[in-house]
C-alpha cells in the first residue's frame, strides 16, 4: 500500500540578472554626478559676484551685532579669544574649516550616490533649493564677515586666522569664486547640516548618527573660533536648509521617472 506523500514545496524563483544593469547603473550615477557637479560649478561663479556697496554690507553686519548685543547673544569674540593663543586648537578649527567643508560633502554625496541614487538626487535637490536662495542672499543682502570689520574701521577684537598672514592651513580659492561678503547665510555651517541630516535619514546606526551631529557642532565651534561668521549667519544657514528640505519632500516622488520601473527599483542596494 502506498503511503500519499505531501507535495514538494516549489523552490523559489531564481532572480534573473537583468542584462546591462550594471551599467546603466553605472550610467545613472555618472550623469547624476556630472549634473551636481555642473549646478556647483555655477553656483561658484554666481556666489563670486562681489557687492557694488561694500559699505552697506559692512552696515548690515553691524546691525547684526547690534542685533546680537541687544539680545545678550554676541559671544563670537569671546569664543575665539579662548582659543586664539592655543596652537593645536586653533590649527584644528583652522584645518576643519578649509577641508571639513566641501571635501566632506563630496565624500557624502558620492557615499550616497552610489548607495541610493534615488536618496542621493532628493538631497541633491534640497541643496539646489538652498543655493539659489543662498545666491539670492548675496546679492540682495551682502553682509561682512567679522575677520573683516577692523579692515572697515570696526575693531571688535576678531581675528583672521584663516585667510590671514598667521593662518596655519593654505586655503586656496580661484579668484572668480572669492566674495568676502557672501557671510549670510552661512552655508559653511548649512551645508555640512544638510550633509549630517543627508547621514541620519540614510542610516539607523547610532555611532554614526552621534558622529553626523558632532560633525555638525564641530563645523559651528570652527566657523566661529576662526573669525569667520555670527552666530546670526550660522542660524540663517541652517534655516535655509531645514526650509529648503521641507520644500522638497512637499514636491512628492522624486525617484528617477526616465527610467524604467525596473531599473529605478534595483537602483537601491
């Protein structure tokens, strides 16, 4: 007598690789990076347009201190001068402010990039959004750094230790890209937010998420100890960028439409 047997369970389907998907991936990646890269090397130029009104801008940031007096908030000077005169600390701020910038959003973006190009065109785009604001700024609100305001006649103690004759670290920019009066906001400060938040929405580790915000409150603590921004231009940064953000998710589906429904999904890890 035969014993009935139950069925087989059926082996799952093996996934077939689709032909040439590497390098269409290979392609999005490319021409995403190509775009970015294109967008910043305008937005470089477009910040380089210098004020007509060099003294107006001066004005403005010294209503800012004013601002910040009247609210028992302007504590830049104080900060730097309990650094000035430590060497190691201020090589520190001096080396994070000239590399721990763009060097460090390249890195992220390029991480992201290639992690989840999908993730990586929604951050893209927030700092698209921030940078014409940013631009928009420069040009309607020029504002003096305050390593610039004892070249103006308004010595308040700052010191520049960055781009001036004492600085530690070779800082170099090209010429067309330099506006020493492109203080507010402050995208030193907002972009590198917008890199550490990029971090936290893209991982659930702790130990790096601690490391995106430290990243964050290093960058503060660096911009303020070298002379290079208020607190005031710091704030305004960061509000760009949170506002910035927002905006975008408002807009919806930012996957990549061009593409076809297939590759889109594989595109994530």
């Amino acid at each position: 007598m035969n014993t009935p047997t139950a069925p087989l369970a059926e082996a799952p389907p093996v996934a077939t690789p689709t032909p040439g998907l590497a390098g269409r991936r290979l392609g999005v990646v490319t021409a995403e990076a190509a775009a970015t890269a294109a967008f910043m090397l305008l937005y470089f130029f477009l910040r380089g347009v210098r004020p007509d009104d060099v003294d107006a801008a001066v004005a403005r940031s010294l209503a800012l201190i004013h601002l910040e007096q009247q609210l028992g908030l302007f504590f830049e000077v104080h900060w730097q001068a309990a650094f000035l005169h430590n060497g190691p600390a201020m090589a520190v701020a001096n080396w994070v402010y000239a590399w721990g910038h763009y060097p460090v959003m390249l890195a992220i973006g390029l991480w992201l990039l290639w992690k989840d190009p999908i993730r990586f065109r929604f951050v893209r785009n927030v700092l698209v959004v921030s940078a014409l604001i940013g631009i928009a700024a420069y040009w309607l609100l020029p504002a003096a750094p305050p390593r610039l305001m004892a070249l103006h006649g308004y010595d308040f103690g700052f010191v520049d230790t960055v781009h001036g004759p004492a600085s530690s670290v070779d800082y170099f920019q090209p010429g067309p890209f330099v506006n020493d009066y492109a203080a507010l906001p402050s995208f030193h400060f907002g972009w590198i937010l917008l890199s550490s938040m990029a971090i936290w929405a893209n991982t659930t580790s702790r130990l790096v998420r601690a490391g995106a915000i430290a990243m964050s409150a290093l960058m503060w603590w660096s911009v303020t100890v070298t002379g290079n921004h208020y607190f005031f231009d710091m704030v305004m940064g960061g509000l760009v960028v949170v506002l910035s953000w927002w905006f975008v998710s408002t807009l919806g589906d930012v996957r990549l439409r061009h593409l076809p429904s297939t590759l889109t999904q594989r595109l994530r890890w």
